[in-house]
C-alpha cells in the first residue's frame, strides 16, 4: 500500500483524472438509485401504510384495486373481523378556484376499521364527516392549506381540507382520504356496490366466493402500472453503468501498468515479489475508487440539499452502502486483468537487458 500511495503521489494529475472518472460514475449510480427508490416509493407509500398481508379483489380485476368492485352482499358473505377492513379506489381530478387542477387518488375508508384507525395526520385532524377529507402533504406545494373547500371531477359539492398526511403517494399520485360515501358517489357506483377491496392482517385470510380472489400485499404492489417496467429499467441502467465503470478501470489499470512494466522489471530485479507488485495494483485501484466514492458521495449529499421537494428521491444509506461495496468489488475485479501482465514480466527484456 505504501508503493501504491508514494505512485498517486508522484503521478497526480493520471491518477486525478481516473478519480474524477470514478467519482462522475459513482455520482451517477448514486443519483439513479436514488431516483429508482423515489420512484417506488411514492408507488407504494399509501399501500404500506395500510399495514396488511392479504387484499380480497373482484377476480376479474387482474389483482388492481381502482378496476375492482365489491358487492355488499360479498362483503358481508366475508364475516369481517376487526383484522379486515375494506377500502374503495377512484382516480379524481381536484380543483379549487384559484389553483392548478391535480390528478389524485381517492381513498374511501371506514371510521371504525384498522385502517383509518392508523392513519396519522402530519397537521389538522383525520375526517369524521363525508365531506371532509385528508391530503397528502404534497397539496401544500401547489397552495392548497388546512380548511379549503375543494372538488372532485365536475361534482358541485365541496370537500373540506381537515388535515395533512406525509408520504401518501399511490402510483406517484397524492392520495385523498375520505369516507366509503364519498367514494361510492365520485366512482358513481350504484348502492349494490360497497367498495374496491378487503384488506385484512391475517395471513390466513382466504374467500370462498369464486368471483373473488385474495392477493398478497407484494402482488397488490407487482400489479401499479408501470411499477415492475420501471424498476427494471433503473436496475439494468445501475448494472450497465456498473459493468461500464469495471472495463473502464481495468483499462486505465492496463495501460498505466503497461507504462510502468520497466520500473517493475527493476523492481523485480532488485528482489520485489510479484505478489508485492499484484498488491499495489490492487491497492491503488481500491485506494482511488473509495476516494472517488467518497467524493461522489458528498456531490449527492450536495444534490440532496438543493433538490427540488418535487422531484422523487429516496436516499436510503442502507441501500447506497451496498451500491458502493458493488462498486468497489467491481473495481477490484478490474483491476485483477493487469496482473497477467506484471506475472510475465521479463526484467532483462523489460530493461533491454
């Protein structure tokens, strides 16, 4: 390590610019996996929250709670206990005068469930009437503030703004909460219909109505649209990049140890194992990737402080760890194609001997 150290030293502005290098990679795999996590997130927030292991749907709703419908008479066939509750899904449009129209979901739920019981409003109170509900906190980016009346789709009649939910995201859209009431009328479902779906906290819920079908909470959530494309997509783009930054350091690895064959062939001359040397590559390749993660690292702090509040990003430093160890195992493996060459080092034709 200490050959490895006195050769940065020496050679600063090569060994610089294979810093920048690893530090304008890692910055990148840090900013899409943050991105990746935002975005998955704010699919699954809601649903999370709602803290259950098995969700009854309509069978031909294709495991998507905002296509299902329940019947009353279904429901009540499920002799429901205080570990279900049921929950009605439908897209809305908000609209107060003065204020930008937004897409979100509205979420029926009923008082006395576990459900509402759970939730925990950030600012105001929970909804105790059908014509008030709560928001996500989001609202408050576009104006929107504790007692506004608003509407939903082309309905005439205002929603009170009782309170504020953090992280209520369901598919990226905010999430409105409100009564089972409010819901049947903004669906404009007919009084035979009760809601979307049962949720339930007994692992052991099953439902004996062939025209329903229970799904697991990670099924629910494979389901969102667009949900399980997009964390393909970002997952290939970090093993892309990561793939990138291993050939792209075992390339300037080769090259720098092609250079420096002459000076190893001295070395070797005066005694120096070629273990001592392997270990230097090696040493240097682990020394310069940590230093440009570390940078890297402290640029995304940097973007994490001045990134707008609607822009979603997750920084989970559980999950960057791992991204990092990824990176710096990828660099070692990098740097193991130029030992080949320093193992066939002939120091009398190296020196022109």
């Amino acid at each position: 390590m200490y050959l490895a150290l006195k050769e940065i030293k020496h050679e600063k502005i090569r060994y610089s610019l294979i810093i920048a290098m690893v530090v304008l990679i890692s910055y990148l795999v840090f900013i899409l996996t943050s991105l990746a996590l935002g975005l998955a997130h704010e699919n699954t927030y809601a649903i999370k929250s709602w803290d259950f292991e098995k969700i009854a749907l309509n069978r031909d709703a294709d495991v998507n709670l905002r296509q299902s419908l329940l019947t009353k008479e279904q429901i009540n066939e499920l002799k429901l206990t205080k570990n279900e509750a049921v929950i009605g899904q439908a897209p809305i449009i908000v609209k107060e005068k003065g204020r930008q129209k937004l897409s979100a979901t509205f979420v029926g739920l009923e008082r006395s469930q576990f459900v509402y019981q759970q939730l925990k409003a950030s600012s105001g109170h929970l909804p105790k009437t059908k014509q008030e509900v709560v928001v996500d906190d989001s609202f408050k980016n576009d104006g929107y503030k504790l007692g506004d009346k608003v509407y939903f789709n082309s309905q005439t009649t205002p929603y009170t703004i009782t309170g504020f939910i953090k992280n209520a995201k369901l598919n990226v859209l905010p999430v409105v909460y409100g009564s089972l009431t409010a819901w049947s009328e903004l669906k404009n479902v007919g009084p035979n219909f009760a809601a979307s779906g049962v949720l339930s906290k007994d692992p052991d819920f099953k439902v004996t109505d062939p025209q329903l079908q229970v799904a697991t909470q990670q099924a629910l959530i494979d389901k969102l649209p667009g949900y399980s494309a997009q964390n393909s997509t970002f997952t290939f783009m970090i093993a892309f990049l990561m793939i990138i930054s291993l050939i792209v350091i075992a390339v300037f690895l080769y090259i720098i140890t092609i250079q420096k064959l002459p000076n190893y062939a001295v070395l070797r001359v005066q005694g120096i194992a070629n273990k001592v040397l392997i270990q230097n590559t090696i040493g240097q390749s682990f020394i310069l990737v940590v230093t440009g993660l570390i940078i890297g690292a402290l640029l995304t702090l940097a973007t994490a402080l001045v990134i707008p509040a609607n822009v979603p990003m997750t920084f989970d430093l559980k999950f960057l760890s791992l991204v990092s160890v990824g990176l710096v195992l990828t660099s070692v493996l990098g740097s193991l194609i130029p030992v080949r060459a320093i193992l066939r080092i002939d120091p009398a034709q190296a020196i022109g001997g």
